[in-house]
C-alpha cells in the first residue's frame, strides 16, 4: 500500500487573502486550451461557490507521468509541485484514458494533500471546457470544505453542481490516497469518444499529405476518363454511395495494416484486452473521420476543376444535351473515390512516425512506441531463452552419446 504525507487540509490561505490553484497540463493542444479555459473562468466559478477571497489559476505546463490505474504517479508530482510554487491547490489535466474496474475514470481527489487528478477522455466530446470547469470547482470546494460527504447524502446532493446532472457517478473509494472518485455514465460510449476528439481525426488531412497528393493526381487522369464518364453518369445513387464508402474503407484498411496500427488483444489480461479493444475503436474512428474531411476537400478541389476545365460543349458530348450540376457532381465522386484508393499508393511513402503523429494524440503515441519497446524485449527475452535450451539440448545429447570409439 503507498503511504502519503499528511498536509493539513486547505482551510488556509495567504495573507493577502489569495488563493492559488495550480493547474498542470501537458504541452499539447487539448490540454493546454482547458487549461487556459480553467485560467479565465475558474477564479469567478470559485468565487460564487466559495467565501475564501480572491481565487487566482495559475497554469504550469510539464509533461505529465504516464501514472498507473490509481494516478499515484501524477498525485505525488502534483503534491511536489505545490510545495515548490507555494500553490494552495493542485490539478493535474491530462489527456491519458484512465480505467478503474472497467469504468472511465473522470477524476481522483486527495483531500489531505488538496491535489486531483481529471482526465479528459472521460468527458466525451460535448462541452468538454464547461464540463472540465463544473467538475474542478466541486473538486476545489470538497477540498476546501476539508470534508467528505457521504455520497446520495442529501448534504452531498445539495453540494453538487446542478448543471452537471447526472453525467458523472462521485463516490468516495475504499482506497487510501483517493477520496473521491468521480466516473464517467454511459463511461465507454463517452470515453471512446472523448479518445477520438483527443485524436484530433482532422489533422490527418495534412498529416498524409503523400496520400493526398497522389490521390489529387490521379484524379486528373480519371476526370480526362471517358470510361469513368459513362460509369458514373449510368450509376444508381445507391450504387455510387457504396463506392464512396469502399474507397474509404479500403484507405482505412491499407494504413491500418501498413502501418502496423491495430493492437492484438488476444492473449492478455480481461481488463488489458477491454482497454485494447478500445484503443483499437480509437483507431478506426479517427481515420474514418479524418479521410472523410479529406474526400470531402478533394471532392471540392476536383469539382472546381471539373466546371472549369470542361465546357459545355466538351461535357454535351457525355452528359447529352441535357445536364446540370447534378452530373457533374456524379462524375466528380466517381473520380474522386477512385482517386482515394489509388492515394493508398501515396501513404506507403509516409513514415510511420509521421502518420502516428497525424493520426494519435501524445499520450497515444506514447502509449503505443512503450507497447511496442515492451514487446521487442518480451521477443528478444524470448529469442534468448530459446537459444538456451536449444545449447543446452545440443549439450545433453552430446553427452548422452558418449565418446566415439
């Protein structure tokens, strides 16, 4: 069991009567806008639920430990940090996907030491900075209040913020070093979501930029297609939906498998094998989203060539004489559709260092370059161990035979 030192519990403040909150945050772009956000709105938050003075946010940015399933790691770094700038109060926010029984866990609290840790994949998608910000002021005012209540106690219910509602379960664990918990309901759905906009899945527009390329290239050569004319000018609309879909799927699949993205489950602990089954959700999500806003800006970009390039009288001779914009939307889906499978050519010229940064956020990408160090040295352990028995094989049936007479 890990062993904390006391502090008293913040009923204290400075002299002038000014109350500091720290709040760390990792260097990375979701985590250092809701801190910002908490900068700005968590001193007047704080001061219509509280009577302790002057509250004032001060924002440290430090790459956070990866911590383990009870935030020790981040708990400890936090205590330390406020020791060191003379803050009140400390919250750690992170972008790590935390887990406790199989529930997303939102945020820890230690009362003793007036730290908390919240974590931002727990929260979903949907107004991620109000949430985060409801959520840290009923944290800071247990903390200050140096109480716990006891959780469905009518006291408890009147000292939760109404606007929060039931998103989030507060319970008080049997686990020392936390004294409220806070899960997320509907946990999965929301943490699953919560992973994806961490992901950031528009950034892989410019991330595959060797995709693009040669997805735009090909598109010119399949707008200049006679046979590609008259396919998507006779094809159903259902017809031409299925297309567009399987032209992403197959992109999909091609940088899942080239890139070595998917995570095998089989094998490991219940737990484990949840977490990579959600890590796995992850992946298909963000590219999903992200190739569909980069189809959707090569579909502009091709149908801007298309009505410029092709004049009436060049596009009578395929439409007939009588079209409109309509046919010229079905020939530029085509092309652009067959233009992204053959971009997949493109991708094989990305590194796989640059399309884990396109496509991961820093903990992701953290997470999987430790997954993967992990499993060389389990292989490599492995290599080794099987070398020596195979020697030691060898040696006992040399042995075994006896000298050669």
């Amino acid at each position: 069991m890990t062993t904390h030192k006391s502090e008293p519990i913040g009923t204290t403040q400075s002299p002038t009567g000014e109350v500091v909150v720290g709040v760390m945050a990792d260097p990375v772009a979701t985590t250092l806008t809701v801190a910002k956000h908490l900068e700005r709105e968590l001193p007047g938050l704080l001061a219509e639920q509280l009577s302790d003075g002057h509250w004032r946010v001060e924002v440290h940015r430090e790459r956070l430990p990866p911590s383990d399933e009870k935030q020790f790691e981040m708990m400890d770094l936090a205590a330390e940090r406020k020791r060191e700038h003379g803050w009140d109060l400390a919250v750690c926010v992170t972008d790590l996907p935390l887990m406790i029984d199989r529930r997303p866990v939102v945020a820890d609290a230690d009362h003793s030491r007036n730290v908390a840790v919240v974590s931002l994949p727990a929260f979903g998608a949907m107004s991620l900075r109000r949430r985060v910000s409801e959520v840290v002021t009923q944290l800071i005012g247990d903390m200050r209040g140096g109480t716990i209540l006891k959780d469905g106690s009518q006291a408890h219910r009147r000292s939760r913020v109404p606007a929060l509602g039931g998103a989030f379960e507060w319970t008080t664990p049997d686990q020392d070093g936390v004294d409220v918990r806070i899960f997320a309901n509907r946990g999965r759905l929301r943490l699953l979501v919560g992973m994806v906009r961490d992901n950031r899945p528009w950034r892989l527009v410019s991330g595959l930029r060797g995709a693009l390329v040669g997805a735009f290239a090909f598109s010119a050569f399949y707008l200049l297609n006679a046979t590609l004319w008259e396919l998507a000018l006779t094809m159903a609309a259902w017809q031409l939906v299925a297309v567009v879909v399987a032209s992403i799927t197959v992109m999909i699949t091609w940088l899942i498998v080239y890139h070595r993205l998917w995570e095998r489950a089989k094998d490991l602990p219940p737990q484990e094998r949840e977490r990579t089954v959600l890590f796995n959700a992850s992946t298909v999500l963000t590219l999903a989203i992200g190739l569909t806003c980069g189809y959707a800006g090569l579909f502009v970009l091709n149908l801007t060539a298309a009505l410029i390039v092709f004049t009436p009288e060049v596009f009578s001779q395929y439409a007939g004489g009588e079209y409109g914009l309509g046919e010229y939307l079905l020939v530029t889906l085509f092309a652009t559709a067959a233009a992204t499978i053959a971009g997949a050519i493109g991708s094989g010229f990305e590194s796989e260092e640059s399309v884990l940064e396109a496509a991961y956020s820093y903990r992701e990408r953290k997470r999987r370059e430790a997954r993967r160090r992990s499993r060389s040295a389990e292989n490599n352990d492995s290599a080794v161990h099987d070398a020596a028995q195979n020697d030691d094989t060898s040696r006992a049936e040399d042995s075994d035979a006896g000298p050669d007479h």
